[in-house]
C-alpha cells in the first residue's frame, strides 16, 4: 500500500471534523460492500468491493467479477510485486523518466484462517505449474478460480511469478478467510528506481531487495525495457 492514505483528504480540508464529513460523503458515492465483507478494515474488503481492472488479475476476470485479494506469504515478496507493477507504468510512458527519491510502501499484516484452500505450489497442481505462474496469459488461473469457487474454496495457494527465487503467494477468494477484522501496519518499505533495476529497502532491519533488470526479462513486456532514464 502507498503511503499516502492519511493525508489524501487532509489536504482538501482545514479541521479533522470537516475531514471526516468529507470522509462521511464520499462513502455515500462508493458500491456497497458485500455482506460477508461488512465490519472489516478497508484495507481487507476493498477489493471485494469494486470491480476489476480492464484486463483483471491472475485470479480474477475483468468487469464486476468476485473480488480476489492478493497477499504474499513474505514482506519482500509483497515489495517486489508491487515493485513490479508499479514499473508497467514506465512500459507504457517511455519517455517518463524514473523518480529521482524513492517512494514509500506500507506492508501490514494479513492474518488467515480457512479448512477450504488449495495449494497450487503442491501436487497434483503442480505438474501443470507453467500454467500457474505464465507473465501475461492469465486464463487457466481465471478458469480455476471460478472452479474453485464453485467448490467454496476460500484461498488459493500459488508461486510468484516477480521472484528471483519461487516465492508463496495467496489469492483470497472471500472475506470469510480474514482471521481478524483489521490488519497491523508495521513496516514502510522504500522502492527505488534506476538503471541498475529496482531496490526495494527496508531501513529498520537493514533490509534490502535488488531485483537487476534481466530477472523480469521473461516477461514480454519488459523484454526490451529501456532502464537508462535520467531524472
């Protein structure tokens, strides 16, 4: 999550109760939230709440389909998925130069609980494992998310495909899964940007992730991706 949540509506207003009737208004403009999503921080039932993206997700069609959450079983991995898709902004504005000071990302935590899931990293679904984790073809996960909510699975286990190293992701199929109603916000990553690929930094533990350009060459869209960009 982009560090920016707080401070969105301030900036429209000049007191906290002026910020919270605005808050109160623009509510009254969004789609309803699904029931079994209702009492839950916004962070968890957002999704569930809007439709998908014109090309939809991994595990979610484009239009109003269900709402898949998507989460990563490590703080790193959430960063370089979000590293990732914050770069096909760049393939779409070539001549866009990269930033030169690093953006803030917030990582919280996603408690689970569910007896319904599937493990797509695990046998027999992982014989068929190019179809799990292909860069762009995202129709055999759609087809098998609309299977497995038919079944009343709730979340399903897969590879990410951003990794270096196969790294656990989870796609959440239903508010139910939630273990509790709000998550614990408790980590603020930087990602940066420059011809030598992507750091992702977390000061507090001096922790760091370089993803080097040709890792993402796989993907079609990043084959030939111009990284010398001044600022």
């Amino acid at each position: 999550m982009e560090a920016q949540h707080i401070v969105s509506t301030l900036q429209l207003v000049e007191t906290p109760d002026e910020q919270y009737l605005l808050e109160d208004i623009l509510e009254e403009t969004k789609p309803s939230v699904p029931a079994e999503c209702i009492g839950l921080h916004y962070l968890y039932m957002t999704p569930f709440r809007y439709g998908a993206y014109p090309n939809g997700s991994r595990f979610r069609k484009a239009g109003s389909t269900p709402g898949v959450y998507y989460v990563s079983e490590e703080p790193s991995t959430a960063i370089i998925e979000t590293a990732f898709h914050l770069l096909l902004f760049y393939v779409d504005s070539p001549g866009t130069p990269f930033p030169s000071q690093p953006s803030e990302h917030t990582v919280f935590d996603v408690p689970v609980k569910t007896s319904c899931a599937i493990d797509l990293t695990a046998k027999p679904f992982s014989d068929a494992s190019d179809l799990w984790i292909n860069p762009t073809n995202y129709g055999p996960c759609q087809i098998l998310e609309e299977m497995a909510r038919t079944e009343g699975i709730q979340i399903i286990l897969y590879n990410s495909t951003r990794t270096p190293k196969q790294k656990t992701n989870a796609a959440i199929l239903n508010c139910d899964a939630f273990a509790k109603t709000r998550p614990n916000i408790d980590q603020t990553w930087q990602i940066l940007f420059n011809r030598t690929g992507v750091y992702a930094i977390y000061g507090f533990q001096n922790e760091e992730v370089h993803i080097s350009p040709e890792i993402w060459q796989t993907d079609p869209r990043l084959e030939n991706f111009d990284w010398e960009r001044t600022y």
